[in-house]
C-alpha cells in the first residue's frame, strides 16, 4: 500500500478543509439564487401520482431496527404502488418547503441541501410498465424517463456482476447533484453528501421492514454504466449508490 496515498485519502474524511474555506466566497453567499430542490419534468411527461403515506403497513421501531439486516434473494412477488410510494416517502419524502431551494425531508441533510435524485429501476411493480422512472418528492409522484423491458439483463454488468440484482422488482438508484451542496459548502460539500446518502439508504432499509421487503445497499458499480443505465450526464450529476429492493 502506498502510504501517502492512503495518508492523503485520509484527509477526505476529516473537517479541517473547512476551516481553510474562505465562506464569503461560496455562491451562496455571492448572492447567487438556491439551485432546484429537484430537477424539472420535461413538458411531455405525465405525473404518476402516489398514494400518500398511512401508518397500515406500520412495525414497531425496535423491531425494524433489531431485524434490520441485508437482503439479497426475494421471493418472485411484485411491489404495489403503495408499497413504492411509502418507500419513496420514507428515503425522499417532502415535509415542508420553507423557502425557495429549501425543504425539510423525512431524512436529514447538511445545510438541508438535499443533493440527490431518486430513480427507480422497475422490473415487476403493480400497475407500472418496466423502465427508469424518477421520484419528484414536490408533488410526491413519478415520472416515467424511459420504458425499458432489458433491465434484467443490464443490471449485472452495471453491478460488476452482482447478479442478484437482476432478480429484484425494483431498485432505487441514487444519483447526486453535487451543486446543491456545493453552492453552500463550496469544496467542503463532497464529505457531507457522503454522509447525507447513509442515511437515505438507512431509512430504506427499515421502511422496508413495514412493508414486508428487503434491500440490499451496493456501493460497488460501473460508474459509466450506471450512469448510462439511468441517463445522466456523469459530471452534473452522477449515481452515488443504490438499493435493490424485493418482498421476503
Ligand atoms: C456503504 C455500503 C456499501 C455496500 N456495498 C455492497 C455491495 O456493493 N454489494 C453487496 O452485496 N452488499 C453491499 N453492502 C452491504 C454489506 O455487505 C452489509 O451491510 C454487511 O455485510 C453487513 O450485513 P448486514 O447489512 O446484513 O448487517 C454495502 C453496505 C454499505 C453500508
């Protein structure tokens, strides 16, 4: 191991950066407007709207958390809509939009920037024909980004052959959009970003304890072939991590 090369991805993980950051120089604080809290729908895209979120499917705290485990075989049965919309909510979820390019979620996040985009890679949801969608937590609905029947057959190779994932219903991919962070945070934003996607996936995990399924986090991929896979631009915005998701 190369010792000044571990040193040196070392300091990644610490603070001090911050105190060489000069604040008044951010875009923020140059006066530059808030980017987005989401990124925009195309014109021709239909919103998917979602079941709001209810207490039905509820398990106790203490037992989401003491059974919280990785899941990686799921039985062969779809996720319904309302199963998928209490998941998006409980990772994503809007609870209150307090000023232009700020709003509080049901996860935390470092000077609530929120830097992610959620996309859902479906394979086997009730009433949703197979293909890439994205959440807009703001109207708590879908849209629909590309219809997509070989989903089964790409996720393997965009996992480094992590062939589990092609045997989930869906899985959630996380993409970043570190400028949202970056506008407050200047080079300081990338420690936090990391930090604010544990616990999305966090949440993930044990909302799907209240709905009978299981998930796996996977840090390993192909980054170009993720990013392909959902669309972006792999600079702007990126995939960050991702969840396959499945009934136990
Ligand atoms: C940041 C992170 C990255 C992970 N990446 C993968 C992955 O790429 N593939 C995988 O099968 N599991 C992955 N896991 C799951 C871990 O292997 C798992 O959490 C660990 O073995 C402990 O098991 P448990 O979650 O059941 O307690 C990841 C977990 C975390 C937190």
């Amino acid at each position: 191991m190369d010792s000044q090369q571990i040193a040196s991805q070392r300091e990644f993980l610490k603070d001090s950066l911050r105190l060489a950051i000069d604040f008044r120089f951010t875009d923020q604080h140059m006066g530059i407007e808030p980017p987005p809290i989401q990124k925009p729908t195309q014109p021709e895209q239909q919103l998917i709207n979602l079941p709001l979120p209810d207490h039905h499917n509820s398990t106790s705290l203490f037992d989401a958390i003491a059974g919280r485990r990785s899941h990686r075989r799921f039985i062969g049965s779809p996720l319904c809509l309302t199963e998928l919309a209490f998941l998006l909510w409980a990772t994503q979820g809007l609870r209150e939009e307090v000023a232009p390019g700020t709003a509080l979620r049901t996860v935390p996040s470092a000077g609530c920037r929120h830097p992610f985009e959620t996309y859902l890679l479906v394979t086997h949801v009730t009433d949703l024909e197979s293909g890439i969608y994205r959440y807009l937590p703001r109207e708590h609905a879908l849209v629909l980004e590309r219809a997509d029947d070989d989903l089964m057959e790409k996720l393997p190779p965009a996992t480094l052959g992590q062939r589990f994932t092609a045997t989930a219903p869906v899985t959630f991919v996380w993409t970043c959009v570190p400028y949202r962070t970056e506008w407050r945070y200047h080079t300081a934003a990338h420690r936090v970003i990391l930090m604010d996607i544990g616990h999305v996936c966090q949440n993930l995990y044990l909302a799907c304890a209240a709905v009978g399924a299981g998930t796996c986090a996977i840090a390993a991929f192909h980054q170009e072939l993720m990013d392909q896979l959902v669309g972006v631009d792999g600079e702007d915005e990126f995939v960050i991590y991702l969840a396959p998701v499945g009934k136990l």
